[in-house]
C-alpha cells in the first residue's frame, strides 16, 4: 500500500474544536486567558496548554499588557495563518488557492487610545486611505494630547504612506457621545479598560499595541495596524449599508 504524507501541520492543529474556537476568537480582537476561558467556557489550564500548542506553531503570539504588567494578551498572526492556509489547500490540489476580499468595504469605524495622537490616528488615516474614504472612519481617546498628533506619527504617515495629517487635533471620546458605529476598535491596554458604551451595539475589537516610542517605533507600530487593517477589511466588507 502506497504511503500519504500526514495532513498537514495546521489543519491538525485547526480541527481540535477549542484550538479553533480560540483561533476564531483571536481572529478579530487579542484577548487575555481569563477572557478566552470566559468565551471558551473551558477552564483556564486546557486554553493554557492550546494556547501554547498554537504558539509554538508560530500561529499566536504575546505582548504584555502596558496597562497592567501582569496580564499578557494573545495574537492572532493572521498572515501565517492565510499562508498556512493556502498551503494546506494546495496540498490537496494545486487550484485550491483561497481568496477573500473581493467586495467593497463600508461601515462607520472608531479606533481609540489613549491620547489620540499616534496609534488611533494612524489606524484613522491607514483604513480611510485603503478603502478610498468609502469607510466612515474616525478616532479619539480617553485624554487626548494638547498638542495633537505626535510629531512622529504625522511624519511616518507622510514619508511611508503618503498620507498629510498635518495640524489634526486630538480628539477626546466625549465629543463622540451618541454617534453610531459598526466597529469599535481600541489600540492601548488602557483604552481598553475605560472604554464607554456607544449606542446600536458596535463590535468591539482589541488590538493590544505599545506606546510606539521613538521614530522607529511609529513606524513599527504603522506596520502592525496597517496588517491588521488588511485583515479587517473583508469584515468591513460583511456590513450593511
């Protein structure tokens, strides 16, 4: 009898209910263990021992939190997954090559940190400049710099991304009491934590992402949201006009 090669290594690891349920509850947000057991409903030792199955794949990573040091929040790394995925379906057959993302992208987005000057305006200029303002797409945060955006972030989005957000001020959250979105999004630890209810029920999301720091950091820190904002895409793609 002629021998096969196993199936391979992610769609292994993909077919044990709670990996994949961790898996779909990372693809949209990073989440603490507390929070996956919480959502999972398994106890806090089996998601720890999947969870570090998955890291060892290289399929999840951690930060720590810069809110509260003792927590860690996980990551989905969706672009090895999507490589891991296109590989497992061209071992089956050369034509299996998935793709997504084939739609318009629309809906009404709100990115938050906690000084409104590098991360959530970044991800503000990344997702309006890659759906060609067909997102409605805003970002505030809980104390907003007095001197508005960070020198760093206006000259990385304007020397990588060729986007001008010269002179924007910082928003506070407060001026966006009672408007409606689709998706809230924060990107600081402390954000996240203080975070009000906005009316219509939005989806809420975590990206968990440090204070960028210096020149390099931005533009690190750009690099990550502009991938996660590739990704989010075909969710914004789900939503009614």
């Amino acid at each position: 009898m002629a021998s096969h090669p196993p199936p391979p290594a992610f769609l292994r690891l993909a077919a044990h209910p709670l990996r994949w349920r961790l898996l779909t509850e990372l693809a949209t947000s990073d989440q603490r263990v507390r929070d996956l057991v919480a959502l999972s409903g398994e106890p806090q030792n089996l998601v720890s021992y999947h969870l570090r199955l998955l890291r060892q794949a290289g399929l999840v990573t951690t930060v720590r939190s810069t809110f509260d040091g003792r927590d860690t929040y996980y990551h989905l790394e969706l672009d090895r997954c999507a490589g891991a995925f296109r590989a497992a379906g061209a071992a089956l057959h050369p034509a299996l090559h998935p793709s997504s993302g084939g739609g318009t992208a629309r809906g009404r987005v709100l990115f938050v940190c906690t000084g409104n000057s590098a991360r959530s305006p970044i991800a503000e200029a990344l997702l309006r400049h890659r759906t060609g303002d067909r997102v409605e797409v805003t970002s505030a945060g809980s104390r907003p710099r007095p001197a508005g955006l960070h020198p760093h972030t206006v000259r990385v989005l304007s020397e990588v991304y060729g986007i001008d957000v010269a002179g924007r001020p910082a928003r506070h959250w407060d001026t966006l009491t009672g408007h409606r979105f689709d998706y809230v999004i924060s990107l600081c630890d402390r954000a996240r934590e203080a975070l009000p209810d906005f009316p219509g029920r939005p989806r809420r999301a975590h990206w968990s992402l440090p204070v960028p720091g210096d020149y390099a950091g931005h533009v690190r820190i750009a690099a990550d949201i502009d991938t996660r904002i590739r990704h989010l895409r075909p969710l914004l793609e789900e939503v009614a006009p």
